[in-house]
C-alpha cells in the first residue's frame, strides 16, 4: 500500500522548524544514552527515527484495554494492510503502559490520574523529540462526568482548569511551585466541532474541563468512603464550575495541556461525559451504552484524522 501523506500545512521553512517537539531540558544533549524506562526503549538499542519518525498523530488514553481496541479500529479506519488484531504493544517489557503503532498514529496508555499521566508525558515528548518528529497533533480520549450536559456528550477542551476554575497547572519543583498555562490549540478544537458535525449521534460541545486529584472527594461525590460535605454543598459547587464554563470533570488534563503547550505540541481534549454530575454520583447506565459512549471521542478523533489525512472530504 503507498504511504499515506499528511495534507501540506505550509512550504515556510520558519513554519517547517516551529512544527518539531520541543524539549525543555539542556541536559539532555549531554546524556549518551535516554532510557525511556517505563517504555521499555532506549536511544541506544532502538533507532527511534525509524521506528518513530512518520508518526503525525499522537493519541492517549487512560484504559490499556481502550487503547488496544482504539489501535485496532483506527488500523481499520485508515484501511491500512494486515489483520488489525495483531496490532503489537511496542511497550510489552513494561507493565507501565501500552503503546501501538498503527501507520502515522500512535496509541498509548496513561492510567489514571496526574502523576500517571505526567511520567508517560515526560518519556512520549522525549520519544518524538527523538524520533525527529514533525507537526504532531496530540490528543487524550477519555472519559469523564458531566457538568450540565447529557450523558453520551463528547467535550472538546477549550481550557483545563484547576480546583478553583483557573486555567494554570501548579507543578511543585524543588520545594517551589511553577504555574503553567493550561489553554489548549483552538483551531484543533474548532475542527474536531466542524468533524462532530458531520457525523451523525455524537453531539459535541467545547468548554472548560475541571482537573481533581481524585474521582471521589475531589469531584464532589457523595458516595466515597470518606465524605465531608453536604449534598447542597456539592451542588453549590457544581454550578459554580459550569457558570466559570466547566461542562466535565476528570483527572489528567492540566498537565497534558500544561507539557503540551510548552513543548510546542497541537493538542487536544477529547472526552465523553457519562452521567450529568447534577444528577447524581454513580455511573448507572448499561454496560452496552457506556461502550458506545466511550467509542465517540475515537470516531471524531478518528474523522479528524482522515480528514488531516486526505483520505475524506
């Protein structure tokens, strides 16, 4: 099969250079070897310019499981040769993370959770730092709780926003904090919106996606082994998240926008909310539902890339 293409995004040679993955550490030009230790790669034993330099398209998720079957379909959206089903886990000496190459795309795991999501971060920046990679689109697909909205709504991140509603992620480096901006790449948000609406059941709004350090207290539930608050409490605080413009709440995003925008990647947030946090706590629908809501954000994401790709309208 011919190599699939990226549409021309300019002939510009400024443009060309500000399109590489940028790292922001001087140390790293002095090391002889990079141990990328929890994906079980190295510079040294692996040639990452050929393993990794066509990748265009970078794609995590929380669930190494979701992440496997999202390396399988998009094998199948972008017609590519050979039985999706032996798609490879390039990560298969670590337990850590997954990872599949699938043509220009990557699929990678990152658990749950900043800290989890924020080593993958490190080492994946690396890797295409590495690897020489040119105009990478990153996005994260995942899951999250409503804020406002139907279950089964896709949110696409405009900023992410902290525990008071700020779009800043506070890192915590050598006993001082470092505050970094949190916005994420509009014109990338505002195709995925235009990608939403040419496809049929799977409504989609951008707005503020609220970052906690955890799925129970943190998100204002109820239903914890620890609780110390009111129920008129939680929901005080919930309208005051959607009027500062949140639509949904998870665990990853202030620091996947955070590294991101200072490593000069396009990025994106794309999750489907699956319950309205107003209306209660506990994820109740059906598990035939819930797979089909999670199965949204990888087919717009998906749209978006055939789209990047020439291979639709």
């Amino acid at each position: 099969m011919a190599p699939i293409l990226l549409r021309s995004m300019g002939n510009d040679h400024n443009e060309y250079i500000k399109q590489q993955v940028q790292v922001k550490n001087p140390y790293l030009d002095t090391m002889e070897e990079d141990i990328l230790y929890h994906f079980s790669l190295s510079t040294k034993t692996h040639n990452l310019p050929e393993m990794f330099g066509d990748i265009k398209f970078v794609c995590v998720g929380g669930s190494a499981n979701r992440m496997k079957a999202f390396a399988q379909f998009i094998h199948q959206e972008l017609k590519l040769s050979g039985n999706p089903e032996d798609v490879r886990d390039i990560c298969e000496g670590t337990d850590r993370y997954c990872m599949y190459k699938v043509g220009p795309v990557l699929s990678i795991s990152h658990g749950m959770g900043v800290p989890s999501i924020s080593i993958m971060l490190h080492e994946l920046i690396k890797l295409l730092h590495h690897a020489q990679c040119l105009d990478v689109v990153l996005f994260r697909l995942g899951t999250s709780g409503g804020v406002g909205l139907a279950p089964g709504t896709v949110v696409v991140t405009d900023k992410a926003v902290d525990y008071s509603f700020r779009p800043q992620f506070e890192q915590v480096v050598l006993g001082k904090v470092i505050t970094r901006s949190t916005e994420l790449n509009e014109e990338v948000a505002s195709e995925l919106l235009q990608c939403s609406s040419e496809l049929q059941n799977i409504p989609t709004v951008i707005g503020n996606t609220l970052c906690t350090h955890d799925f129970y207290e943190g998100q204002g539930r109820l239903d914890g082994a620890l609780c110390s608050f009111s129920h008129e409490e939680k929901l005080e605080y919930l309208q005051k998240a959607y009027d500062a413009g949140v639509r949904n709440i998870e665990m990853e995003s202030t620091v996947f926008a955070a590294m991101s925008r200072v490593c000069g990647l396009k990025a994106a947030v794309v999750c489907v909310a699956l319950l309205n946090r107003f209306e209660g706590d506990q994820i109740t629908s059906p598990h035939d539902v819930l797979v089909e809501y999670q199965q949204r954000p990888q087919a717009l994401v998906s749209h978006f890339i055939k789209k990047r790709l020439g291979l639709i309208a």
